[in-house]
C-alpha cells in the first residue's frame, strides 16, 4: 500500500475555481471504480490544499491520466502561490480496510 500526501497554497481568488477542478478530477475517479483512496482538505487558512491519495502499486499511475486531473494541473499553474510539494508516506494501521 502506498500513500503521497500533496501540499499546495493558491491565490484566495482562486479557491472556488481549484475546487470546481478538484470536483471534476474526484468524479472522473470514481467512474473509474479504481483502487485507490482519494480526498482533499483545506487546511485553515483557506487557501492551503492538501490531497491524500492511498493506492496500491497496480493503481500508481491512475490519478494522472485522468483527462480531469491533467486540465487540474494545468489550470493550477494560473492560481498557484507556494508550488506542489509532495511525500510519500507508508501505512502503519488503519481503522477501515483499505480495499
């Protein structure tokens, strides 16, 4: 099992539009009935995303091809104020099976 945490900060005017894109990355996943744990969170700041995927190594490549996800990114660069910085992290325990 694998997990990479993603942290960025965006413009305040830009927050609406990062959800909206955030949305559409979400559904087109779901259609895809994959393997794979995926949210995001918006730290108190309000501008602060971070987005937690857990997959397994079957599924590592599934976020980006996704049509959805590539216009994310793309878009992203627009409204962007501290880059991406990602991590990977590893699973200890959960309280829920993962899949």
């Amino acid at each position: 099992m694998n997990v990479i945490k993603v942290e960025y900060t965006v413009r305040k005017d830009y927050v609406k539009t990062n959800k909206r894109n955030i949305a559409a990355v979400i559904k087109e996943l779901k259609g895809k009935k994959a393997p794979v744990k995926y949210f995001v969170s918006l730290k108190e700041d309000g501008k602060t995303f971070v987005h937690i995927a857990i997959y397994d190594k079957k599924a590592s490549n599934i976020i980006p091809k996704l049509k959805a996800f590539r216009q994310f990114r793309e878009q992203l660069n627009t409204g962007i104020v501290s880059p991406p910085h990602s991590e990977d992290l590893k699973v200890v325990n959960t309280s829920f099976d993962m899949f």
